[in-house]
C-alpha cells in the first residue's frame, strides 16, 4: 500500500513501471472480511498532514531515493550483511514528500494521495485518498448504490496501522478511524475495501498473510515522526 501505506513506506517502495496483470472480477457477496484483532488507539491527525506534498523532486525526496538505491544494491549483490549493513532513519515529512512524488511518478490502482504519521511502538497513522469507483469495477457491488454519492471522487479516509516484523516477514491490522459519511456500515465497507486495494497492487499484497520485508531488510520500526529500518 502504498499501501498501504503503503503504509508501511518500504513495501510501497516498488518503481517498476511494469502494469499489472488485471485480477478477475471477484463476484458480488464472495469478499471475505477476517475477525481483526484489537484496533490501535485512533490518531487526530493534523490539518497539515490532511494534504500530500507537491509531488516535486525535492531534496527530501532525493534523500529518500538514494537510501533506496543503496538497499536495491544491497539486495542485488546477495545481502551479505558480513560485507555491508545499511540502517536508515526516515523523518516524517520526508516520508510524506517522497510518497507524493512515487505517486506521481509511479500511480497506485485506487490510491490518488497519501500521507503518514509515525508514532512510537510500530503505529502509523494515515490519510488516503481512495478511487472508490475503481473498487467499485473491481468488485461490482461492494459498494451499496446509497453510499456512493458519499463516496463519488476520491474522498480521504483516515487509517490507523499497527504492525510486528518477526523473521523479517511483517504482518500488521488496517482499521479506519474515519470514512466519509462515518458510520459502521461505511466503516466496514471501507475496511474490505483496504484489503482489494492491497489485492490489486503490482506486489500483490495479502494483508491477512504475512508479507516479507523487501531489499534483504531484518526490521523496521515507528518511533515519533520517524520509520527506520535495518539489513
């Protein structure tokens, strides 16, 4: 996700313009929605996150890319972390920054704009801007006929992350804070729909399964405003 966050910044870092093999329609009634654990505390996330940066090549962004060439290096000469151990730091913005040029630059099936909060013990907070209709083809009537004025556009739906990286496999819960219109209806909708959002990204994502950590990285975690990581 990028999901999808991205949401977890590593997993979104894919740059292969490569399209998609398309999945086959998955048939009305047949989305399988799992029991999900306890949901992380929600997040008020600030006006100033609500809206993703320009999408310019800026220096944060350059920052970012070239911590992710050293990694894709890493991986491709074999991981031997005897030879070579690469640790990063990202900061909050930064992140935020370089999520708004991969987006521009590399578009996500549904995802028109993302954004991040970090806090401590691996929780993240975050900002979509979800392309309901392209779910809407994806999945034909998921999306009850009366809510889709409410959800026409891209609305912004805000989404609480918790996540655990074990055997440098990470696992982790989606769970919305706030979906257009609110309600428990909207919540749940919005909730299978995160997961067909995974679905449909190049990699693949199965968000109930979980997924290896890319570039050979051992870990990542959340502390304040900031995502770090290691080989």
């Amino acid at each position: 996700m990028v999901v999808l966050v991205l949401a977890v910044v590593p997993l979104a870092c894919s740059r292969s313009k490569a399209p998609a093999t398309p999945l086959p329609v998955v048939p009305e009634g047949s989305v399988r929605k799992p029991e999900p654990p306890s949901p992380p505390p929600s997040r008020v996330v600030p006006q100033e996150y609500r809206l993703p940066a320009t999408g310019s090549r800026t220096e944060a962004v350059v920052g970012v890319l070239d911590i992710l060439k050293g990694l894709q290096d890493f991986d491709r000469n074999g991981r031997n972390t005897t030879l070579q151990q690469i640790s990063f730091e990202f900061a909050e913005r930064d992140v935020n920054e370089y999520l708004a040029y991969s987006l521009k630059e590399v578009p996500r099936p549904g995802i028109r704009q993302a954004t991040v909060q970090f806090f401590g013990q691996n929780h993240i907070s975050t900002v979509l801007a979800i392309d309901f209709g392209a779910v809407d083809q994806w999945v034909p009537g998921m999306i009850p006929s009366f809510l889709k004025p409410a959800l026409s556009g891209s609305p912004t739906v805000a989404v609480d992350v918790v996540f655990e990286v074990q055997d440098s496999a990470i696992t982790f819960h989606l769970e919305p804070s706030s979906a257009p219109e609110g309600g428990v209806m909207v919540r749940n909708i919005v909730a299978s729909v995160l997961d067909i959002l995974a679905l449909h990204q190049p990699e693949r994502y199965d968000t109930n399964l979980p997924i290896p950590l890319p570039f050979g990285l051992r870990t990542i975690w959340t502390k304040d405003r900031v995502l770090g990581g290691t080989t």
